[in-house]
C-alpha cells in the first residue's frame, strides 16, 4: 500500500467495523490488518471510540454518578461535597442534551451504513441485469449473423454438399457437410446425430483414400447447448471423404474407426 494514510482517511475501516462491506471487501481490509500495524491501531481506536459512544448512550443513574464524583472529590482534597440538591437544572438540561444526542448519533450512523449498504446491492444488481441484457444482444446479433451466412451458404451453387449417413455403431446417425473451398470454410449440419454421452464429444476428420489419410479439422464442441446444432470448421485440405467419429473431450490425435459415426464422400 502507498499512502496508508490515505487508506485510514478514505472511512473504509469504518464500514468494516460495523459490518457494512461485502466479504470481498471485508477480507480485502483483514489482508491490509495483517501486513499494517499503523491500521490495526486505528481499528482499534475505532473500536474504544464506539464503545465508549454505546456506553454514554446507555441507561445511567445520574446520582450514582454524581455520588462517585463526590467520592473521588473527597478522597483527594478538602474540597465541599457536592449537594445533589442544589444541582441546576440547567445541569440536568445539558446532560439529558448529550445524551440524546449521542443517541440521534448512533441511529443516523447506521442508518447512513444501512443506506450505504442498499446502494451498493442495488448498483450491483443493476451492474448484473445490465451486463445480461448485453450478453442477450450480443447472442442474437451473432445468431442473426451467423443465419445470415447459413443462408448464403444455401443457396451458393458453388457450395459442394456431401451428406454422411450413418455406421454400423449408429445407422440412425446423418450428419451433412457444406464445404465453402473459396473459403476453406466446412459447415456441419448435425441435427440428426445422437447427443454424445459425458465426457465424449464428436470429431470431423477429412479424408483422403489412397492411401487412407484422416486428418482432424476440429471438435462439435458444446453439442448439447448448440440449438441449431450447426457449426463452423477450417478445411484447407485436399478432402475426398469426411467422417465423423465420437471421440474423449477434447478429442484424438486418429480417428476411432469402432466409433465412426457418419461418413461419405465427395462427389
């Protein structure tokens, strides 16, 4: 910390003796505790100063008081005791005036933390709706978008459409590739694959036949939260076949051939 003066001044230790932070904040003030003596004093400053607020404002018996002031008046000098009687009541006014006072202190303290407290749940649930809404029209402008794109896709003549049908392990299993070769672009329309188990996610490879040459142009990552089922992939290669197999997260480095899902070739 550079300016532990600043820190002390800024209230903050404040709101932590009074229970008004957060708990990030409350361990944020603990870590400062622990490496700073000059703010342990000042929490403890803080702390006697309260206490001593709680006891003024606390039931009292003013003669009892009074009676011990005498006392300590007499055992050190000759001084006349002091005559209850004869107390002001001017006196009386002012004592009653302090102590209600320290009473309105207390209250608009903690109404003032209270308030302060509010604020902050307030700004960080309005921080939070905002930052949702946000995400809300982020997501619909890149669905927008990418719909956009799906339907050019489409309806590009010069878009090469190679469907997969299904393998001995899933016969039901369809799956169908649009492969964009001015863009290298391949999009996988997996609306008819099964929902991989957990821990399996599926993996599109590109063939070539003579020799057998599978190579890994990526993962159907988030299969289950994808609604459209419809996702996006790189392919610079010189592909004859595509197939996709149910691969572990995050993938294989070869295809394994007893999980081969769909396959077909280019025409």
């Amino acid at each position: 910390m550079t300016n532990i003066q600043q820190y002390i001044d800024s209230g903050v230790l404040e709101l932590y003796i009074c229970g008004a932070l957060s708990e990030e904040e409350s361990k944020a003030v603990s870590a400062e505790l622990k490496k700073h003596p000059e703010i342990v004093k000042e929490v403890e400053e803080i702390e006697t100063a309260l206490e001593h607020l709680s006891t003024a404002v606390a039931p009292y018996n003013p003669d009892a008081l009074l009676q011990k002031i005498q006392e300590k008046i007499n055992s050190s000098t000759n001084t006349i005791p002091i005559d209850r009687d004869r107390r002001s009541s001017k006196t009386k006014i002012v004592l009653y005036i302090g102590w209600a006072a320290s009473i309105l202190l207390l209250i608009g303290l903690f109404s003032v933390l209270n308030k302060n407290r509010e604020l902050r749940d307030t700004l960080n649930s309005v921080q939070t709706k905002n930052a949702l809404v946000e995400q809300e029209i982020e997501n619909a402008r890149d669905d927008a978008e990418k719909a956009k794109e799906l339907l050019n896709v489409y309806r590009d003549r010069n878009i090469v459409k190679i469907p997969l049908g299904g393998q001995k392990v899933a016969p039901e299993a369809y799956a169908e590739v649009h492969w964009d070769k001015k863009s290298n672009k391949v999009y996988i329309d997996a609306k008819d694959l099964p929902t991989p188990p957990p821990g399996k996610e599926y993996q599109v490879w590109s063939l070539t036949l003579k020799p057998l040459t599978p190579t890994s142009i990526g993962l159907l990552s988030n299969f289950q939260e994808d609604d459209n089922k419809i996702f996006i992939l790189e392919n610079a290669n010189a592909s004859q076949a595509f197939g996709i197999t149910l691969e572990p997260k995050g993938g294989s480095k070869t295809p394994t051939m007893e999980q081969l899902y769909t396959l077909g070739t280019v025409s």
